[in-house]
C-alpha cells in the first residue's frame, strides 16, 4: 500500500472554535483565541499562583543579577498548529524536523501550540510539548493544549553544581519561595557542611531555569518494606546507589526535560535511582527537609504495601509518619512519559470510586502512562482527609482498607481534581455533568457512576418531620454526646436498625459515659444490604454484655411514627410495634440505621438511565448510555451472572478501571475477567464492652459456600476464634471476638488459603496442642503467610512439586526436591528478610556458607 504523503498546515493567525470541531481561522484580536490561550497558559502568567510563577523567563534577555516575573504577552508570542499529518512510520524520524521548520518560519514567535483531541490515540510528537493546565474551576469542552517554546526544543540543557563561584543565583532562584528557608538550608548544606547534600542548577543557554537539591543516602532497605519499589528497581543494586530528592522547581515550559536532568544529576552522583517523599502537611515537609515539586508528574508514584502487624510498632510501620512515594532511576529516565488526555468524571467518593482512582494510578504501565485529566465529583470531597480520634473512629464498621493515614500514601489529590459539590444534571448530547454549588458543567469524555447507598427511611411514616431534619447522619463528632438535651438524664437514647454500626454506636455511648439503662436498641427485621453478627456464639456474647449494662433490647419491631417538639426542632418521642405489641419511647435522641438504598434525590438525575432503583449495567459494567459507567451499590448487573455484593470494593473499582484501560489500549487484554473475586469480604468493628470483632469470607457468588468443618479455640470471655472450611481445607471464613486487640489486617489474609500450609495446625488440634488460634497465628512461622509477596512463593512451590509428582519420587528424587525446595525457601527469606527481621539467622547462615566458613 502506498504510504500517505505527509503534509501539515501551520497557520500564525489560527486558533481552535472551543464549541466546535472544525477548525475555524481568526486574526490575533479575535476573542475566542485569546480566550482560549489565557484560559491555558496559566504558568507563565504572574497573576496565577503558579508552581513556578518565581521562576523568571530564560527567552529573555536578563542578566544574572536580576531575576524577576515576565508578563507574557500572549496575542504576540504564539502561533498554533492547526493540521499536521504525517505517515506513522516516518512520524518519530520526522517530528523533530517538522518543528524546527515550523520555527524558523516564525522567528517571531517563542511558543508553538497544538489543541488536541482528548479521545483520539496520542501522537508520538506530544512528547515534544509540555502540558497547558486550565486555571482552577475551568471547565471547557475544548481539547488538551500544549505548548512547545523555542528554547526547549534549540537549547542546550544542562545542570550545574552550586558552589560558592554561584551560590548567589541558586539563591535568587528561590526569593519568595514557600520554603524559602529549608531551601536555603539546604543549599547551604550542600556547598559547606554536608557532601550528602547536592544543589544544581538547572540552565538553557547557561541562562538558570530551575534548581534541584538531593541528598544521597541508602534507605532502599526501609522504602522497598513499606513500598513496592521492587516492581522498579532491584533493591540489592540500590543499596549505596540511591538519594533522595529534597527540592525541585523547573520552569514549566522546560517540565518534559526533567528526566533528562534528573539523569544528568544521577549519572554525577553515580547512584541509579532517586525517591521523592509527598508529606500532606507543609510542617512536616519542612522538618524533612523538603518541599513540594514542580514536574512531579514525570515521577513514577510506587504503590504502598499491605504491611505485617507485628507486635513492635515500630516494625509494623505505626510510629512512621506516612508518606507517598515517587520514584525515577536512570533506566527509566531514558523513556519519555506520555499521559492520556482522555476526560475522566467521577461521581461519588465511594470505595469503589477510590479503588478505581488508585488503579488508574498505580497502572501496569505507569512508568510510561499516566492519567492526568480527571475530576472526582463528591457532596464532601476527597473522603478521609481528616484524622479521627479512637472513639470517633469506632462509631462506623470498616469494610476496606482506605483510612486517614492510607489516603496520605497514595496521594490521589496530586493527580485528581477534587469538586466539591452535588451532580443535578447529566447531559448525554453535550457530555457534561451539572453541579449545583458551582453551576458549572464539568465535561467528560468517559463518566463513571459510583454512588453509594445512604440509609433511608419511609417518608411516610414521618410526615411531621421537618425537611432540614429529613437528613440522618449517624456519624456526627461524639462532642454531640455532651449537648444539654442529649444528656439528660430521664430521656431515652434509641438506636434502631440490625447492622454492626448499631452495636458499634452503643459501644460508643457506653465508652462516653452514658448511663447504659438510658440506652434503648430496636432490632427489626433482616436488612439484605447490612452486615450482621452471623455466629451464634457471638451473638449470645453481645447480648449478654447489652443486658449487663443495663441496654434494652427490643426484637422484631417495625418503626411506626414520631413526635417532635413544639417548636419542631426536637424529636419528642418514638414508636415501634410489631403483630404484637407496641411501644412508644421519649427519647433525646435517634440513630437511625435502617435499610440502604439509592438516595432518591438521584432518582430525576437518571431518568434517561435504565433504572429501576439500582441502575442496570453489563458484565463490562456499562450502562444504556454511551461511554458512562456505573458500579457499586449503585448498580446492579443484567443477568444472574455475578453479585457485585460478594466481591471487595476495592476490588470492583480496580477491575472497573481495568475495563476503561483495555478500551483505551493502555492495558493488554490478556487478564480476562471471570467475575470471581478474589479479596476476602472482611468487616471489623469494636462491640459493646469494647470487645473487637472482625468476620471475613471468601468472596464469590450470592450462593454460599458449603461449610463442611469448623474448628475453634476460647470462648467469649476468653477470646473466641473460629475457621469455617470446605472439604479441601480451604479456609472459607474466619470468625474473631476479643476483648484484647488482634491484628486483623494479618487474620484476613488467612482466608482462602488451605489448612495445610497452617504448621500442622490439624493434627496439633488433635493433640490439644493448640489453645488458642490468637497466639497460634501470632508465632514468627505464619508472618508469610501474611505478606503480599507471599502469592510468589506459593507459586514456586507449586510448580517445584508439580515438577516431583508423587508417584514419581524416590529417595534420590526425594532429596533433590527437599534440596531445591530448601533454595526457594531461603532464597524468599533473603529477599524479604526486613519484612521478617525474626527470619535475619537465615541470611547470616547463608553467608556464612557463601563465605566456606560454614556448611548450611
């Protein structure tokens, strides 16, 4: 076939309609041009708080004595690449020759603009341009600009060590800074006290455009314990070649330079990789010693590792101040990073919003793709931004892993903008979502559903409640516990609704003082969307500690009516009934937790929906609509194929994103999903008296799974701890009831696994060898269980006895495959032997061995 012929046109007076596709000619005083450069180019203007707004302009003329702000003038400095064709295989060959010539045909102009289409497969010469970010709250239905400006592309780029001959322009780079002083310290450091400590200046044309300071030292040991650093670097070709990178600004038209100058700065300190360490508190970056990045975008985020619950703190990371973590190395400096314009809107911050976000930043390929066009759309936020305290923390049941001190490791708010505000509107024709607070319509390209479900109760049943009182949210700040009315001391608390947050929350106001005969619980009937005790044992425990505190419990009654106040602002009394008795209780106040569902107030949002109460998708999880996705509580499938309630959250969300990557050919389609699950169902709480409580299960379909044999150590008082298997010995649940702490995180990772790899637990049950599974699980053997890295060995020891099946094996056999399953053993202790310091002989031994002073 013969190839195309390129051919480009490149106009000075052109710019791109924003409401249109077409492309439209305009002079350098039409509107819509201006507005659509103005609108983007906030980084060079002065006016804008601009990560790098204190760096000056290399394109002009400044002496090095005086570094100031440049006023960009926009209508005179730019022109736009309107069309430009070229034949792919020619395009990496040819780009680089196309835009010089476009710049020696406008010597007049420092910048080349290109608007591009946000859903067509990137061009190979974007990696040329830097990114132009719209101002704060714009939202426009236009494409992706970017911005190349003639220096990037002709100059020389080099860096240069700060010694005393320059140490006064590193200083006037950072005047006005925020960190103005640590960065001083620092630089300060790296040209007087401390050779860790190194400053570079970054120039074009030996004229300064930015700095950078790291300091070298070996925390590869302590960062690849807490960080999945392995899937980037080998740890062992780290230790001693390794820094930290402290402070960093370049200016933003240079920012798809950084890799080639952090290479640079690696191959002069020969060490082979860097970590950038993202505080969420500006105090506690500066007392690191560091400040917040320009280019962090060409950073690779590393994801955080399910850490082992040790008995020592400090082991199990809980002393650490929590950080996310960046990375670059000198491989990966060699590759140009390209990111995906695709316009993503998130509706709602549920767990599977946030799963979905985290997968889209933790990709497969995130070395080389990143996502950085999207918009997370929620009533309160980004959740979990502030910390609880304990008793806070207990009024709600946990069924994910995302908390306070998770969120600052994954640091989503560096790549997603955060609306805070309600969806009213979605538009299918124009593509945009309304929010209300803002009125302003955010325009997507693919637009996910993640709403979660919110307890609702029978408008009917309380016609007298005041609309501002419709609203119920049971988690208010336990500083409500102490109101005049809620304490006095005649009235009834009630909490109504059969769901662990029920028992959770009257743990709570026995552990606030509050007189447990004051205290009323009203248990309905069978909520299919709420967690409940379901171990008999248990249950009786629980009851037995509401009676002893005096708690009334009611069972089998239905809400019927309230009463307010006079002056309409207070609920004066409840009644319950059942077929066979009533009650009416005077109470100070109410929790209300009863059925889940869809807030109806999003019911008008989707009516061009197929919807009836949950919206409908299919096994991709698309709805009727065009490219808009919905999972969640808020959907449901077409078709008995799967239950999305017997699967982890987190685990929909990040198979959610995997769809939208397959579709946008940023993922291999080699991983097919089945629709079984794969992460244990796990919820935890604290029950009355303070008792920890924690029921996982295997994830799969709404049919239970067959329990064939359970065994069980303690009693309630005692501890009471209870496996569930099938009739292979996979672990199927896990059953904890304590009123001592347990390490939960580890106990759920023993669901799904077979009994076998338990250290004989079996036959040392039979021999009473056992008396309690709490400390049993708690001895150094199970910590690898435990790990998430343990998956890989497991895997080797499968393929090593399938490789000695057993009817094969003889004692000559035998030894080999003792001898070769030895070497996985020791070999998988040896790489993680900081994740299991009680394991440390074993790497002694082997060096012992290694060296011939020993025979191991």
């Amino acid at each position: 076939m013969e190839s195309m012929k390129p051919t480009w046109l490149v106009q000075d007076d052109s710019f791109i309609d924003e409401s249109k596709s077409t492309v439209m000619r305009a002079n350098e005083n039409d509107s819509k041009g201006i507005f659509l450069v103005t609108n983007f180019l906030k980084f060079q203007d002065e006016t804008s708080n601009s990560e790098s707004s204190y760096l000056h302009d290399s394109s002009s003329s400044i002496s090095e004595e005086k570094i100031e702000n440049i006023k960009i003038n926009y209508e005179k400095t730019c022109f736009m690449i309107e069309i430009m064709l070229i034949d792919e295989n020619e395009e990496k060959k040819a780009t680089r020759d196309f835009l010089i010539s476009y710049f020696h045909e406008f010597p007049q102009y420092d910048y080349c603009l290109v608007n591009l289409s946000t859903m067509v497969t990137p061009p190979e010469f974007k990696k040329t341009f830097c990114k132009v970010f719209l101002k704060p709250n714009q939202y426009k239905s236009i494409g992706q600009l970017y911005a190349l400006h003639r220096l990037s592309l002709f100059g020389n780029i080099t860096s240069a060590v700060v010694t005393k001959e320059n140490l006064e322009i590193a200083e006037d780079l950072i005047i006005n800074h925020p960190f103005e002083k640590i960065l001083l310290d620092n630089i300060s450091k790296s040209v007087f006290e401390d050779t860790r400590y190194k400053t570079y200046i970054l120039q074009c044309d030996d004229q300064p455009i930015g700095y950078c300071v790291i300091r070298l030292c070996d925390e590869i040991t302590f960062l690849n314990s807490h960080f999945d650093v392995a899937r980037y670097v080998y740890p062992e070709l780290a230790r001693n070649h390794s820094g930290v990178l402290l402070n960093m600004d370049i200016q933003a038209k240079f920012l798809n330079k950084t890799r080639c100058l952090l290479k640079s700065i690696m191959d002069d300190n020969d060490i082979n990789c860097l970590f950038y360490k993202l505080y969420s508190d500006s105090i506690i970056m500066e007392q690191n010693e560091s400040s917040y990045i320009s280019g962090i975008n060409e950073l690779i985020p590393v994801k955080p590792r399910t850490r082992i619950q040790y008995d020592d703190d400090d082991l199990s990371g809980n002393n650490l101040e929590k950080f996310a973590l960046f990375h670059m190395n000198t491989r990966l400096c060699t590759t140009q990073k390209l990111s995906l314009d695709v316009k993503i809107v998130v509706v709602g911050a549920s767990t599977v919003a946030l799963s979905f976000l985290e997968r889209l930043l933790f990709n497969p390929l995130n070395h080389y793709l990143s996502f950085e066009n999207i918009v997370l759309v929620s009533e309160h936020g980004m959740p979990y931004r502030v910390g609880l305290t304990d008793l806070e923390d207990c009024m709600v049941p946990k069924v994910t892993h995302y908390n306070h001190e998770y969120m600052k490791t994954i640091a989503l708010n560096s790549f997603v903008n955060v609306v805070t505000g309600t969806v009213t509107e979605i538009s299918r024709s124009e593509k945009h979502v309304t929010v209300k607070e803002h009125g302003t319509n955010i325009y997507y390209d693919y637009l996910f559903l993640f709403n979660g479900e919110q307890f609702t109760h029978n408008i009917e049943n309380i016609k007298t409640l005041p609309e501002k009182r419709k609203k119920n949210n049971p988690s208010h700040n336990s500083s409500m516990f102490r109101s005049a009315h809620f304490s006095s001391i005649t009235l009834a608390i009630i909490v109504y609704g059969k769901y662990l947050g029920s028992l959770s929350v009257i743990n709570v106001l026995l552990e606030s003082n509050i007189d447990g005969r004051r205290i009323v619980y009203v248990e309905p009937g069978d909520r299919v969307n709420l967690p409940f005790i379901d171990n008999a044992t248990i249950k009786r425990a629980v009851y037995d500690e509401l009676y002893s505190r005096g708690v009334s419990v009611h069972e089998g009654l239905q809400f019927e009516t309230l009463t307010l106040t006079d002056d309409q602002m207070k609920i004066q009394n409840v009644s319950f009934s059942s077929n066979v008795k009533s009650i009416t209780i005077d109470c100070a106040g109410l929790f209300w937790f009863d059925q889940k569902s869809v807030n109806k107030n999003n019911w008008n949002l989707l009516y061009a929906f197929e919807f009836d109460g949950h919206l409908v998708i299919n096994r991709s999880f698309e709805t009727n609509v065009d490219c808009v996705y919905a999972a969640g509580p808020v959907a449901r499938y077409d078709g008995p194929e799967r239950d999305a309630r017997r699967c982890d959250s987190s685990e929909i969300g990040g198979r959610v994103a995997d769809v939208l990557m397959k579709r946008l050919r940023a993922r291999h389609d080699d991983d097919d999903d089945d629709g079984t699950g794969r992460r244990p169902l796990s919820v935890r709480c604290r029950l009355p008296g303070g008792h920890r409580y924690l029921r996982c299960t295997e994830p799969g379909t709404s049919r239970p799974r067959t329990v064939l044999h359970t065994v069980k150590t303690g009693d309630a008082a005692t501890g009471y701890f209870e496996i569930e298997m099938d009739g292979g010995g996979r672990v199927t649940g896990v059953s904890c009831y304590s009123k001592a702490d347990f390490k939960y995180s580890n106990l759920i990772n023993l669901c799904g696994k077979n009994v076998n790899l338990f250290n004989d637990m079996m036959n040392r049950l039979r021999t009473d060898s056992i008396p309690c599974f709490f400390d049993f699980f708690n001895e150094p053997w199970a910590y690898p269980l435990y790990s998430d890295r343990f998956p890989k060995i497991l895997n080797d020891v499968i393929k090593l006895r399938e490789a000695n099946p057993n009817n094969k094996v003889r004692n000559k056999i035998m030894s080999t495959y003792t001898e070769e399953l030895e070497k996985v053993l020791i070999t998988f202790v040896d790489e993680n032997v900081d994740d299991f310091p009680e394991f440390a002989h074993v790497r002694d031994a082997v060096d012992l061995a290694n060296s011939g002073q020993h025979h191991y």
